[in-house]
C-alpha cells in the first residue's frame, strides 16, 4: 500500500530554531514601536542575540527564505498557521524581503541595525531593496536578500526566445 502524498507530513523545524524567530518576530516588532536607545529595544535585542548564539554553536550560519506567509529555513518551512510566524514572513515579504543570512560573529549591535533597518516603513524599505533611494547599510555578518523575480521564468519559455533574465 501505497502512502498518500498529501499524508505525509514535511520536516519540522527544530524548537530551537522556532524560538529564534518567535524572538526575532517580538523584537522586529519592537523595533517599530519604540525609538532607537530605549531599554526595551535592549532586552529584545539581547533575547535574539542570546537564542541566534546557542544556534551558532552548532553552524556557521542561518539562512532564512521569505515566502508571503511563511519561511523557510534548512528547506523545512514554518508553520502557516502558527500566528507569530506568519506575521513574521509577512512583515518581511510586504518589505520585499526574499531572505536573510546570518552569519557567526554577528555582534549586538549588527543584528540591532539589522532589526532597525527591517522594522521601517514597508516601501521604503522595498525601493531601498530594489536599488531606489537610500542604499541599505551592509553588516559583516548579516545579509538582506531582496525578492528576486527577474531571473524567474516558466518552464517552457526557452521556446519564447526570451531572455530568462528580462523576465
């Protein structure tokens, strides 16, 4: 007997991965309420910093995909029905966010400008992405991807001879 691929159930996510982005989520949010300095910034940030530490003590980096209602992280995605993470992805896709890399040796204050930068107004953020007005900052450890969809094509388009790069 033959299992239905619908029944079979895709990887989950480890919990400490999943507190992670419950951490980030909170402090991305924070980040967005309160002014840069305050002390509830510090503690949210320090929260992340500790979490995203004890996953660096097993890997050298963390790679997160930004879907529009979830991530993806080690090719296993969250949970859309999980609220927190699905405000997460959100926030990040709606600021043309296609993923983050993490890397050891990120320091406090790299992942504070990191949330600082994410938290902002959603299209500036997006014309930042795309090239437009002020350049995003880069970190040493931390990298923003932007939502990539010139390079997209269908299967099949080779037949349309056009360039999949001006797609």
């Amino acid at each position: 007997m033959r299992a239905d691929p619908a029944a079979v159930e895709a990887p989950r996510l480890p919990e400490a991965i999943v507190a992670f982005l419950v951490r980030f989520s909170v402090a991305l949010h924070k980040h967005s309420t309160y002014p840069p300095g305050h002390p509830t910034l510090r503690a949210a940030d320090a929260s992340v910093a500790e979490a995203l530490a004890s996953l660096f003590a097993s890997r050298a980096e963390l790679r997160l995909g930004v879907a529009r209602h979830e991530l993806v992280v080690d090719e296993s995605a969250t949970d859309q029905g999980h609220p927190v993470l699905r405000e997460l992805a959100e926030r990040l896709h709606r600021r043309a966010v296609g993923g983050l890399l993490l890397r050891k040796g990120l320091t406090a204050e790299e992942l504070a400008e990191v949330l600082q930068a994410l938290s902002g107004d959603p299209t500036a953020m997006r014309l930042r992405l795309l090239g437009e007005g002020d350049p995003l900052p880069t970190w040493p450890h931390a990298t923003v991807v932007p939502l990539a969809f010139r390079r997209l094509a269908l299967a099949g388009d080779e037949a349309s001879g056009e360039d999949a790069s001006e797609v």
